[in-house]
C-alpha cells in the first residue's frame, strides 16, 4: 500500500454533514474513505478528460493533413447514411 499522508482540505458544513451520515449510517468506515474514493474517482474522469482531448487533437491533425474542404450535398450525404442503416439493419434481420 503507498504511504498516506494527511492533507487539510477545507468543506463546507453540509459537505461535512453528509460525510458523517454516510459513516454513521456504516456505508463507508470512515470520512477519510469517502474522500479517497472521491479522489479516485476524479484521478480516473481525469485521465478520461485526457485521453478525450488526445482523441480530438488526432481527430483535428488529421481533418486539416486531409487537405482542403470540399463542397458537401447534406442530401446526398443523409440519404447514404440512410441506405447504410438500411443495409445494417436488413443484415441483422436475416442474421438473427
């Protein structure tokens, strides 16, 4: 287990409030659990947050190496993605 240290960390006195009903009511051993849970919990959003933005900035690098923009027809581009669906779902019906 890693070392723990103790950090001050200042709540509001409802958040404390809710800390101590849910040890009192014996969901969690202590308010130091429910902090580090709350910690993890964020560590992990956090490192989702970061992959996110590394997904996009790959996603923008390559939209602007494709090249210029090009006219678009959004008819013709929703009636594709019509047929597309179409097609998956007549797939899928003689699959199962």
């Amino acid at each position: 287990m890693p070392e723990v240290q103790k950090v001050s960390v200042a709540l509001t006195g409802e958040q404390v409030a809710a800390l101590r009903a849910a040890v009192d009511a014996g969901e969690y051993a202590t308010t130091s659990e429910i902090v580090r849970e709350a910690v993890r919990e964020w560590q992990f959003r956090r490192e989702l947050r970061q992959e996110d933005i590394r997904r996009l900035r790959q996603a923008w690098d390559a939209g602007k190496a494709s090249g210029a923009p090009v006219p678009m027809d959004f008819d013709r581009l929703r009636q594709e993605a019509q047929q597309r669906l179409n097609d998956v779902r007549t797939a899928n019906e003689h699959a199962g």
